[in-house]
DNA sequence: CTGAAAGCGCTAACAG
DNA sequence: CTGTTAGCGCTTTCAG
C-alpha cells in the first residue's frame, strides 16, 4: 500500500493537500485535485484507517455483539443491522460472546480503543453495570434484549403482552392445562414472557401449576426436547404448551414426534420469534413474530444519533401472532 | 482511557520503560516493575491497539468471512474457530459478505489497512481472483470451501468421495432411481458433489435422468422444498434424493410431509453436513457429518503458521455418513 | 489555495 | 536497567 506521502511527492504537493483532496476536495483548486486524483490512482492509494483513526478517532465501523451465532433469531435482525449500517457509511463487526464475559471485555476494549465507533448489543448475558458505565462515555444501543436502566437506550418488543397475548390465544381455544417452557428467568425477557403467561391464567381462574412450568439452562434443541420429555411424564399432563423461544419449541416438537402424540389434537404448541426454521418443521409451528429486521435497523439508526451526540428515545416495537398448524 | 504517557509520569518513569513492562517485563527491574504495575492499575491503563498497530503492523485480530450466519453449518466452525483462536492470543471478528462483492471489498481493504493480521475464508462467492492476488501479500487460509490454486492453503473434506458414498449407500438400500437436489454448480463442492452422485450411479449402471437433477439458485429451505415439488411432479419419480446441503434437504423433506410421502419407505433422503436441525426434524435426517470443529481449529493453525511465515500444506480431513431415519 | 509542522499512542533503536 | 527520540500514516491548525 502507498502511503499518503508518496501520493503527495509523485502528485509534487504536500500530504496535507493530498488529505485535503480526500476530505474536503473544496478546498482544493481543480487543478491540484486532478494531480492528486491521478497520483491516487497511479499509487493505487487508500488512506489507512490506521492513521486516520489514531488521528480522528473515528473508524465507521461498529460492533454487533451477540451471544452466539447458532442462534437463527439472530439472523434476521443482523440483516436489518447490515442494510441500514452500510446504507450510512458504517461497516459492522460480529462479535460472538458465546455468553463469556472474558470475551466481553475484549470486545468493549475494542471501543475503548477507537478501533469501534459504538457497539449493538444483543447479549442478554451481558454484564449490565459495565455495559452502562460504558455507555456514559461510548455510543451504544441494545437491540431486543436490554437493561432496564433509562441511561441506556434499547429496541425491543413487549414481550409480556406477546406472551400474555399466545397463552390466551391457546386458552380461546378451549386448553385448561397450560405448561410453559421458559428460558433461566435471570434473563429479563424470560421473566416477562413468564409474567405473560402467569397473567393470561390468571385472568381465566387456571391452574398455575408447578409442574408444568419448565426452566431451561440452555436455549437450543435438545433443552426443548428435554423440557418437553419432563412434561410428558407428568401424570396429569397439559394439553397444550408455550415456549418461550422457537428454538425450545422446535426441540419440543421433536420429543412429541418421537411420543407419537398429535399435533395439535393431543398437543398444542406455541413458539415465540418466528425463525425460519419454525415454518419448515412438520406441522409448521405457532408463534410470535417480532419484527426482526426492523429491530436491527432502527437499533443502526438509534446508533448513528447517539454517535452525532443526540438524545435518543428508546422504543418497544409492535409484534404479532402467527397462526400455523400447532395450535 | 489513560495514555502510555500519564502511567509514565504516575510511575515516574518513561513511556519507554512503561512499554517494556507491558511487552517485554524481563528487561525491567523488579522494583520498576512493580510501580508501573501499579500505574496502571490505578489508572486503569489499557494500551491502545491504534497506536500499537500502526507501529508494530499488527492487531491480533483476524477476519472470518463467510456469506450469510443463517446457514446453520457455519456455527461450528466458527466455535472451532473462536477456540483455537483464543488458545492462541487471537480474536476473530465475523463478516457477512452476503454474496455481495462490494461488501468483501470492504472487507479484504481492512487486511491491506493492517486492521486484521490475517483471514479465514469460508465464502465460496469470493472473487478467486482477488482472494489469490491478495494471499500473495497477506496470510489467508480458506475453509471449507476452497479455490483450485496451489498457491492458496485450504482445509476442506473430499466432497466427492463423500456424495459418492452416500448415494452408494442409498443403491446399496436398493434405490435405482436416485435424485440430486444441488446447488448453483459454480460453487466448486456443487460440482464435486455431483461428480461423486455421477460416479456412483454410472458404477452401478444406473440411470441419470436430467429431471431428477434440480440446481437450486439458493441455498435455503425454501429452494430445497421448491425443488422436491419439482422433482415429485414427474410422472416417474425418484424414490430417493440426495440433496448436497441439510438446508436443502430439510427443505426437502417438508415437501414431503405436505405430500403426507412416508419417509423413508415412499422417499428416502440423504443430507449433507450434519447440522445441528438435521437431527431434530422427524423424521431424523441421514447425512454426511464433516469435521466442522476440527476444521475451524485447523484454519486458525494454518493462519498462524502463515503469519509466522511458515510454509502451510492444504489439508483434506475426513468426513463419515450419518445414518439416520430418513433413509 | 497550499505548505510546514505538530501530534494522535505506541514501540524500538540507540545511548548511557 | 532506563531514558531519549524517531517515526508508523494521517489530519489539522497556523502561516503565508
């Protein structure tokens, strides 16, 4: 790579003309423009971001952090992260915490570097003091997870109404015995899609019963399958299930398969997210579709007006129930 | 964040010696050490990686391209990826091409700015040409997918030999009219695949019918149901398919639950890399599992070794066939 | 409109 | 063992 000061002797300027050429072209008369241009071109310049950033601190770029990949969730929303970052200038980072909070902290001392000008999270593992007192000097914005803390801005959607909404929507259809499958309640949205169910129930004088309230340690398949088997062997069984996240449903349905139970007949299910994965397994699941892509461009949008210094009003989206064949 | 300058004055010391505890403590004195030690403590000093690379040339960090996280079989290779990367002082930031050249641009100019030590390849849409003009200058290791061109390290499995051995294994079941269900066959492991489909069937005489051979354009669920509809409307029908992805395959097999086709007696199914979904389908998909973890680890090995300007072999691992229901 | 020069934070000769 | 200093590539006053 040419560096700007061999653009600047070969165009026969000084380096501040050459940076000027690239920033502020204006201010630069034609001629010398058309000298420096061509010197790039001959040169095969780029500027370094490098240098640049250890100069301005700012390197267009930030940082999405995630718990894991492996996650289809997550898909979508890094879709309408992407769009809309590149749509403004900015280039984005995938940054896997697989839930460590070792890795975290190299993460966050990647803005703390300037080697990132502001960070997405979506980790619901984060540490949430650090992540706020890093976002009293950094630009950040959490997408669907979030602290509840008002310093810290989020998108996200009202998951206790999303899940107060689909455990009603099983008990219209004549269910008395509900089981849940949640995620660890030390996760916030585990909580309010628990307080969701909790209040549906309520509200039709049903039986909150223990026993057909499931925990998970872990959000993949086989915790489904797993949460799914347990509930099977209760003697007094539900007819029907919410789980909390389509991930936990899809394993869910595995284990009923495997059980021969029909769905929905001896078996409903309701899932929550709506991955793609939902609408391919067999009967295709009943869920709750948040609005994936939009979350993760207005988070970029979010992000960019925290960057230029402007306040920012954090926002809970609209969701909406997905009926398909397992309920 | 403090300076390498205020720990200095705080110690009483130089930026120099401040430098050397942090990178080379054996050349300092104990005594010294410690008051720098304590330096930055107090001050909560974090070397700022901006300053280090532009003068070392070196960030520690290294770029892993791949076209889109929603394909499933990526996750473990990334979590090999991220292990071996660790263990060895690296971290890696995920980038998502999508396919589209503009982006891996954007991309590869972070290497030429000396903002990644180095890169691991998994996008098959990668412009070759750029990849090898740039592997010539900056240590690049591709995964999985790989260019024919000696001059670039790969590590990858034989992707023929394995198609070979799963469409044996459905002749050997008794199948005569077999499927393939492919991808876009410029994608080298498209065409290998095929090769290995070809071979098995002409070992065994059997028929390759045109109409049984679907390339889909995309690599996603939809395609894969979309081609077995295709692929079921033929007056004289397979009575197995093998589909060279899972995400085809589950596809797939949604088709024909719509079609209430008994799996594996009407149709049998045989997939292709053992992703983590392949065993929760019902039912459970055969398939071909390659080393995804070891795969992922062994990049980073090669990168390193690059790094360290060391000269690399490709590498071709083994892969083995699952068994499952659907066949 | 253009150039000279300072400096972002760090490392690595070089001297002592 | 430690300090002084040059310089990585760039932007940005300040003069002219």
């Amino acid at each position: 790579m040419a560096t700007i000061q061999e653009v600047a002797k070969y165009a026969g300027v000084s380096v501040a003309t050459v940076s000027r050429v690239i920033n502020t072209p204006d201010k630069v008369r034609k001629h010398t423009q058309f000298k420096v241009q061509n010197a790039i071109r001959e040169l095969n310049y780029e500027p370094s971001v490098l240098g640049r950033s250890l100069r301005t601190s700012q390197t267009r770029l930030f940082l999405v952090l995630l718990p894991s990949i492996s996650n289809p969730f997550y898909a979508q929303i890094i879709n309408g992260i992407q769009n809309k970052a590149i749509e403004s200038g900015y280039n984005i980072l995938l940054c896997e915490t697989d839930s460590d909070p070792a890795r975290e902290v190299i993460f966050f001392n990647m803005i703390k570097n300037k080697l990132a000008d502001g960070i997405i999270s979506m980790d619901p593992t984060v540490n949430k003091e650090r992540l706020i007192e890093l976002s009293t000097k950094y630009p950040i914005v959490q997408c669907s997870e979030y602290a509840k803390d008002n310093t810290l801005s989020y998108v996200t959607i009202d998951s206790e109404r999303a899940a107060y909404q689909a455990v009603k929507h099983l008990i219209k259809l004549g269910h008395k015995k509900i089981g849940l499958i949640n995620f660890d309640k030390k996760f916030l949205y585990a909580s309010e899609r628990y307080r969701g169910y909790e209040k549906a129930l309520k509200e039709f004088d049903l039986e909150i019963k223990d026993d057909w309230i499931y925990n998970t340690k872990h959000l993949n398949f086989e915790s489904g399958q797993q949460a799914m088997r347990v509930l099977l062997n209760q003697a007094d069984r539900p007819t029907a299930v919410f789980a909390v996240s389509d991930v936990l449903a899809v394993g869910a349905l595995k284990e009923l398969h495997i059980n021969q139970l029909r769905v929905p007949e001896e078996m409903a299910l309701f899932g929550f997210d709506n991955i793609e994965f939902s609408n391919v397994v067999y009967p295709p699941l009943t869920t709750v579709a948040q609005p994936m892509y939009d979350m993760g461009s207005i988070s970029v949008q979010m992000l960019m007006s925290k960057i230029r210094g402007e306040e920012v009003e954090s926002l809970v989206l609209d969701h909406h129930l997905i009926i398909r064949e397992t309920t």
